[in-house]
C-alpha cells in the first residue's frame, strides 16, 4: 500500500488523491502522515496538492449532499428487496458511506498538510480547502468521526496561528463543547479550554449565537466541568465574555446553591473566585455588589441551617483566599454593614447564621485600617463572642463553644491572655454545665480540637479536672466524647489522665456502662492492665490484679480486649489463669468468681470465633473442671456465665447440666420481673440448643402450657381448640416424651391451684417471646415437633387472659404477648418458605397461613369483645364470667404484694353472692393496645404475602 501511494506521490497530486480516497482512514493514517511530512518544500507538490486538494473536497461534499438529499426509495414500493450478510457487507458499497470516508481522508490529508513540520505548504492555498470543510462541518453531524477530523484540522490551524483564524471556529467551538457535554470526556474539556480565546470573536449581544450561548450555561452546571480544573478555569473565562452572559452565569450558579452537593459548592466558589480575578470594571463590579453582596445577606438570613452552610461553601473560595491582594478588603467592605447588627438581633436563627459567617471571617478586619482600629474591633468581636456563649438559643451556643476553641487553636499567640483566660473560664465554669446536651458535647469536642494547639497545655492542665463530672453524664454521646478526650491526653506526655477522671469512676463506668464507652475504656487501660510490652505471665497478673479489684470491671476489659489489640495466644493464656483461680483458690468471695467467670465467658467468646483456638478451649474445659466451675457458681449471672461458657465452647462433658437446665427452664413462676434469671435463662437456652437437647426442653415446656390450658379449660369453660395432630407427629412427641422422662432433674412442686400454674405459664411464656426474638433460638422454636400443641395451648391461655383480666389481679399479658409474637413469626415463616402458598392452618415446617392468621387475630379481638361484655354486664348487675368460682381467690402473683380490692360496682348474682369488680383498666388497655398494634402488623403482613 506505501509503494503503491509513493509512487502516485511521484506520478502526480491528482494521481496521489486519487489513489488514497480508495483506502480507509485507518488503514492508511501512519503511511500518510510518513508520506506527506517527507515532501519537501521545494517540491512542485506544495503548490499543486493544495489545489487538487480543494477540488476533491468540493467534489466529495456536492455528492455527499446529492445523496443525502435523495428522495426515500421506500416511499415507492419496490421490485425486489435485495438481502444482504452483514458479515460480507463493505461500507463503500453506500454511496454516502463512502464520500464520508473520502472526505475524512481528505480532511485528515489537509490536516497533514497544515501541520508540516517545515511549512512545506503555504496557508494562503489550504484556506479554500479549510473553509469547505468548515462551513459544512454542521451538513456532517450525522458522521462523528468525519466531523472530528474537521475540527482538529480548524483545531491546528487556530494553534498554527493561521490567516483568517477567527472564520473557522463558528461552527468548530459549538461542535466541541456540544461532544464533551455529550461524551463527558476530560479531553474534550482540554480541546475546550485550548481554543478559549476564540470566543472573544463572538458578539454575545447578537441574537445569532443563542445556541452558542445555551451550550455555554450548560457548562456551568455540567459535573465535567466542576470536577476538572481545566473545566473550572474555562467557566470562569467565560465570565469575561460578555456583562449579560455574566449576569446569566452568577443567576444559575444561585439557582444550583439550595441543591448543590458539597463538592459543586465549592467548585462555584473557586470559580467565582477565578472569574473575579480575570475581569474588571463592570464586570468586576457585577462580581462584588450584586453575586457576593447577595451571598453575604442571604448566608446571614438563611431560612435553614442547610441554606447557610451552602451559601458559605461559595463565599468560601473568597475567604480561603484572603491572603490574595484586595480579598480581605473585599470582604470586610461586604459583611461589615450587616454582620455586627446582625450578631444582635431578636431572631435567633440569624443570630446563628451571623456567628458562622463571623467565625468564617475571623479575624475580622480592615486590611488599611490602623492598629488602634484594629484593636478596637478585635475586643468587639471578643465582647460579641462571650456574648454569645451565654445566648438564649442552645443552638447558638454550641456554635460560639466550638468558634471559641477554633479561634483560640488557630490564633493563640495573637490574642490577650486576659480574653484567653476569660473566654476559657466561661467555657469551662458554666459551657460544660449547660442544661443543653449538645452544649455540653460541643464543649468536650471544642476541648479536643484545642488541644491541638501546645501552648494551650499550660492552662488546660489545671482546668481539665473541672470537666470530670461529665464521665458520668446521662448523655451517651457525651460519655463518649469525655472518654476520647481521655484517651488523647494519655497520648500526651505532660497529661495524666486519672487527674481528670480517677480510676475508681473509669472502672465503675466500664463496669456498667453501654458498649461504646466501655470499649474506649478498656483502649484507655489497656496499657496498664494488660500491656503488651510485658511478659504474657506478668500481663496476666495485672488482669487478676484489676479483677480483683474491681470484678465486673474487669469483666467488661475481657469483653473487649481482644478487638483493642491483644493478642490470642494472651487471651487464651488469661482464659486458663482465670479458670485455675476459680477452680483452686479459695479465698475469692462470691462477687470475684462471677467476675471471674464472666470474664472467661467473654473471652471465650472471642476466641470462638478463631478456628486455632477452638480445639484448646474444648480441651480446657474437662468434665470435672466443668463440674467444679458449676460447684463454685452460687449466683444466677456465674451459673449462666458457665453455661455461656460451654455453649461457646461445644464441650462435651455438660450431661450432667441438663438437668439443671432443665429444673431452671421450668421453675419460672417469677421469671418475667427476674432480670438475673432472664440472663440464666438465655443461656441455658443456648446450652440446650448446643448439646441438641433443646426439642426435650420445648417439649416439657410445652407438656406445663397444656396443663395450664387444661386447667383454663376447666375453670372457665373455655372451649379447647382443634388440633389435627398428624400420625406421624403424634408418634414422634410420644417418643421424644418417652426419652425426656428419663431425665434426671429436680423437679418442682405440683400446682395444688390455678393461680400456681398459670404463674408458670407466663414464665414459659416469657420464654417463648424471648426465644423468638434471638434468630438461634427461634429456628428451634419454629422447627420443633412440638410447636402445634404450644400453640394451641397459648391460644387457650391467651384468652382467659384477655376476658378475666378484670377479675384476677395475678392475670398477666405476657401469654398474649408470646401467642401474637408466635403467630406473626409462623406467618413470616410461611412466606419466607412458601411465598403465596395458602393453608388453613400449620404445616410440618412450623408456618402458619395468612388466612389461619387473620383467625388468630381475630379471635383475640373477639376476646376483647367479651372482656368489655363482661364489663357491662357487671355494670347492669349481671354476673361476669366464672363470678361463681374462686371469685375471692384474687391474689397477687408470687413475689407481688396483695393489693387492696377497689370496689368500682356491687351488687348481688343469681346464688346470693356478692361480685365486687376491682379495677384493672390498666392491664386491660395494656392488652387492647397490644393488639390493635398486631392488628396492624396483619395488614402490613398481608401486604407482604399479596406483594
């Protein structure tokens, strides 16, 4: 292909030409650059190639438009349609197809031409060439790439500074700026930005360029253009070329303010910034008292919080720049009229507003003015600063702490030690004990920011003890924040934190308090309590030292040690320390072996979770060290701490504990008012579920709920529900009955009256609830072959509880609780499982359907129906239900005290007894709101299943 066109190269230009319009583009660019570069400007082609060049275009563009001008053929029917292969097909065999290919290598030969490194063609006989080109670049906007050749070629002849430049950039610019807003490509940003001196050659007050214009204030707003330095120096180029377009420009930059993202912000004001620098007179003006003048008023009369700090993201490309010559002069001329009465008005929003702009602007002063001046409105804003910290508006205030802090950082040297000393007091007197949380937090975080600054130490040393009050402030945030102060002055070495909080608080705090401040207590004492530049042995005996010290603090350390940085061969180390004092020393009181054990459950669950120490914790934990841990556990939180310990661990030696999980699961009269023995509870749940006991456990649960459901039978007349127990299910609970009868467990005393039993029933019932909101415990629930019978057996105790809440005072909403919470997760079991699967009751899987819920809740609500019934007939001199029996037997659950009846209504029943109704809305609004809110829950699971 080279030989061939040098030789037509040698033949002739129309030879040449002629030769490469037969050859695509791609094909051909390196053989053309090579071929037209190497002609010298002696040769007689720089004369004759520039002509036949023109020729040619002319010639390609009257065909090009010819067919683009043809009449559509399937407006005619036509003959035969012709099928073609795409794979076989050439571009060139369309007519238009392929004078678009031999104008894009026309265009690219004259852009070779234009571009010759000795200037071997003379500009004056490319302009006829350039110009076809050009004025047809728009006829082409149907083919991208030949249009991209005429621009770069108008491109390069801007750049080579040829004759008649300012001709052939009409229709270049407006095709640049249209492809990088359409592409959004950073080059074509670049190519902008290089040809911006062109649009100086444009009339922006004729009406003619309204297009150019519109492309222009899409710039503004285009993210390419706000992300790319390139695109911001253009954009404020553009504020030069014209008053009304500038005025255009600073009105959309305003529309984008409420909306604009942080980094769009302060892109506006850098290139306000840009633009402000590059102009002068009227534009400049323009600039100053109309855009800035109307940022500083509407920053300072900002309706919202948002708008504010938007307004002052753009007014910040001037204030960073304050340094630059005329900036802070500007500025001052701008706030000084308002910022100062503003500072002092009514409305506290503006107020607010005031003091971040004057914070933002700090120091605030006339760059010409005189020392004495200067002085003179530094000890205002001073004067208007401690003002302000005293300010009615909690809001107001916590933006003067934290301006204060910011102000003493950054401009200690500067300022009075008199005003230092002043405006620290106040924060430190009356700030930190401000009625207003968030006072207080931007107290402790204005102290942390200060810090920063070394030559605040001196004073901070003495005043940092004041603030100690706050470790024990019932804000969590603040806690926090009192706790990271802590920590950054452990890093000092010229700080002793314990001076500010003592030891004593921090380990009653970390003993007590929620995870989050607990865990930043142990980073804060990690290095004495548990170094790592000692000795694992030496480590170790630091921790029982703390343990002893202070149990349950020393518990909350193990709980998170692990995480701030200790390592698993130490943390195992400590587990078997623990273990052996437990087991061998007896000289621990009670409080120390549950801190101890504790301790090792909390370890233990963090290295659970590590598979290289898994095989070492089942290995510590033998059959008898397991019998001597539950021997020395005398309180309910040791004994689930064992349990907690053996559930994590997998250990196989906790037979002998069934039993005793057993007898606890069961003896639950008080359960539900018992916080320590909810906990001993939960984890003997674990432990059940991680030996694969626990279907014995939910089936004896189960076995004590049907007998209080008989016995609800019984006593009220309650009518039992059917059950369609399977064949299969019903022999599967006989024989899990069968093996859990085996076990051997102290079991309690039989019921000898219904008050007895239905005690136990809301303690099961407590559980169940409970089981269900852990995800472990409630797979077992919802899995187990019991489940049918419980729930059946809940639904007749949750009815008793519902209608003869009236009348017994020991009638509690907990059967209630756990039936709706047991329904509504069978429920979601079934379209988690089924999707729209539909039945009539519960399947094998544990799920319940939308209809056989629908009945659940309407049964209880049916219930509520007869609870206000009976209420009215008690009322009318009816007798309530069940008035006959054990009417007198009214009295508080054990553990209760025996209240006094109040008697609301009296009168005689049918048998000459007397009915006195006792007053119990509470309870009974208690269950009328439960479920009208899982009446809600229905329909929103109905909108669930049906979705």
């Amino acid at each position: 292909m080279e030989k061939r066109l040098r030789s037509s190269l040698q033949s002739s230009a129309e030879d040449f030409l002629s030769s490469a319009v037969k050859l695509t583009l791609k094909s051909s660019k390196a053989t053309l650059k090579s071929l037209i570069h190497s002609i010298p400007p002696s040769s007689p082609l720089s004369s004759t190639l520039p002509p036949c060049l023109y020729r040619s275009i002319s010639h390609s563009i009257v065909s090009f438009r010819n067919q683009a001008n043809e009449p559509d053929p399937s407006y005619s029917p036509p003959t035969k349609r012709t099928r073609r292969s795409t794979r076989s097909s050439n571009p060139r065999d369309n007519p238009q197809n392929n004078d678009s290919e031999n104008l894009r290598v026309l265009a690219h030969i004259t852009g070779l031409c234009i571009s010759h490194p000795r200037n071997a063609f003379r500009h004056s006989d490319l302009i006829p060439s350039v110009r076809s080109l050009h004025d047809n670049l728009i006829t082409f906007e149907s083919d991208p790439g030949l249009s991209n050749e005429i621009a770069c070629l108008c491109e390069e002849w801007w750049k080579q500074d040829a004759p008649e430049k300012e001709t052939f950039i009409s229709q270049t610019l407006p095709f640049l700026l249209s492809k990088s807003l359409t592409l959004k490509k950073k080059v074509d940003v670049h190519r902008v930005y290089s040809l911006r001196e062109a649009f100086n050659f444009f009339d922006f007050e004729d009406e003619s360029i309204e297009d150019l214009k519109l492309l222009l204030i899409r710039c503004v707003i285009e993210p390419l253009y706000l992300k790319t330095e390139e695109g911001k120096r253009f954009v404020a180029f553009t504020f030069g070329l014209s008053l009304q377009f500038l005025k255009e420009c600073l009105a959309m930059i305003k529309a984008q303010i409420p909306f604009g993202r942080k980094s769009m912000l302060e892109a506006y004001g850098e290139i306000v910034f840009k633009g402000w620098k590059g102009v002068e007179g009227e534009l400049k003006r323009e600039i100053e008292d109309e855009f800035l003048m109307g940022l500083v008023e509407g920053a300072i009369h900002a309706s919202s919080k948002g708008l504010g700090s938007s307004i002052r993201r753009v007014l910040g490309g001037f204030i960073n720049q304050r340094t630059v010559d005329g900036v802070e002069k500007l500025l001052f001329r701008l706030a000084e009229p308002v910022i100062f009465r503003s500072l002092q008005v009514a409305n506290s929003n503006v107020r607010q507003n005031a003091l971040h702009l004057l914070l933002d602007l700090f120091p605030f002063e006339d760059p010409d003015a005189t020392k004495e001046v200067k002085d003179t409105l530094l000890d205002k804003q001073f004067f208007l600063l401690e003002r302000l910290l005293m300010d009615d508006c909690p809001d107001v205030r916590v933006i003067a702490v934290e301006g204060c802090c910011r102000i003493l950082h950054l401009f200690w040297e500067i300022i009075p030690s008199s005003t230092i000393t002043k405006i620290i007091s106040k924060i430190f007197d009356d700030m930190a004990y401000d009625t207003c949380n968030e006072v207080r937090l931007s107290t402790l975080n204005g102290i942390i920011y200060l810090l920063g600054n070394p030559q605040s130490h001196e004073i901070l040393k003495v005043l940092l003890p004041r603030l100690g009050h706050l470790m024990l402030d019932n804000v969590l945030s603040i806690r926090v924040a009192m706790v990271d102060l802590l920590l950054l002055l452990k890093d000092i070495r010229t700080f002793q934190f314990n001076k500010v909080v003592s030891l004593e608080v921090l380990l009653n705090i970390l003993a007590n308090d929620q995870s989050p401040v607990a865990q930043k207590i142990t980073r804060l004492i990690m290095p004495s309590y548990f170094p790592a530049r000692l000795a694992i042995e030496d480590a170790c005996n630091r921790c029982v030292m703390l343990m002893k010290r202070s149990p349950l603090a020393g518990a909350r350390f193990c709980e998170f040690a692990l995480s701030e940085g200790a390592s698993l061969k130490s943390m195992m180390e400590l587990v078997k320390v623990f273990i052996t004092l437990v087991v061998s020393d007896g000289k621990l009181d009670a409080a120390q072996i549950e801190g101890f054990l504790v301790a090792s459950a909390n370890l233990c669950c963090s290295l659970a979770n590590e598979r290289s120490q898994q095989d070492a914790l089942k290995e510590l934990f033998s059959g008898e060290r397991v019998k001597c841990l539950f021997a020395v556990a005398s309180t309910a939180h040791a004994k689930s701490s064992v349990f907690d310990i053996l559930s994590i661990t997998a250990s196989d030696n906790v037979a002998g504990l069934l039993g005793d999980c057993m007898c606890l699961v069961t003896d639950c009269s008080d359960l539900s008012e018992n916080l320590e023995k909810q906990a001993e509870v939960r984890s003997a749940h674990k432990l059940l579920i991680s030996c694969d006991a626990f279907d014995n456990m939910f089936e004896a649960l189960t076995r004590l709920l049907q007998k209080t459901a008989y016995r609800c039978h019984v006593k009220f007349d309650v009518e039992a529900p059917k059950q369609n127990v399977s064949p299969a299910k019903r022999k599967r609970w006989k024989s899990l009955t069968r093996n859990s009868a085996k076990w051997k467990h102290v079991s309690r005393k039989k019921s000898s009256n219904f008050e007895d039993d239905y005690s136990v029933a809301i303690g099961l019932s407590w559980q169940i609830k409970d089981m269900l909101a852990s995800e472990d415990t409630r797979k077992a629930v919802l899995g187990s072959q019991a489940l049918e019978l419980l729930f059946f057996a809940l639904k007749v105790i949750s009815e008793v509880s519902i209608v003869q809440c009236e009348y017994y005072e020991y009638m509690d909403p907990y059967p209630v609780l756990a039936y709706t919470a047991l329904a509504l997760q069978m429920a979601l079991q079934n379209v988690t499982n089924y999707g729209m699967k539909k039945n009539d009751g519960i399947d094998s899987s544990g799920s319940i359907s939308e209809t056989m819920l629908d009945k659940v809740m309407d049964h209880l609500l049916n219930c509520t129906d007869k609870l206000f019934e009976a209420g009215d007939s008690g009322k009318n001199g009816k007798s309530p239900p069940e008035s006959k029996r054990d009417n007198s037997k009214r009295a508080a659950r054990p553990g209760q005290k025996q209240r006094e009846p109040q008697t609301d209504v009296s009168s005689s029943t049918s048998d000459g007894s007397v009915y006195t109704k006792q007053k119990q809305t509470s309870k009974k609004e208690v269950l009328e709101v439960y479920i009208s809110i899982h009446a809600v829950h229905r329909l929103f699971l109905k909108a669930a299943i049906y979705r």
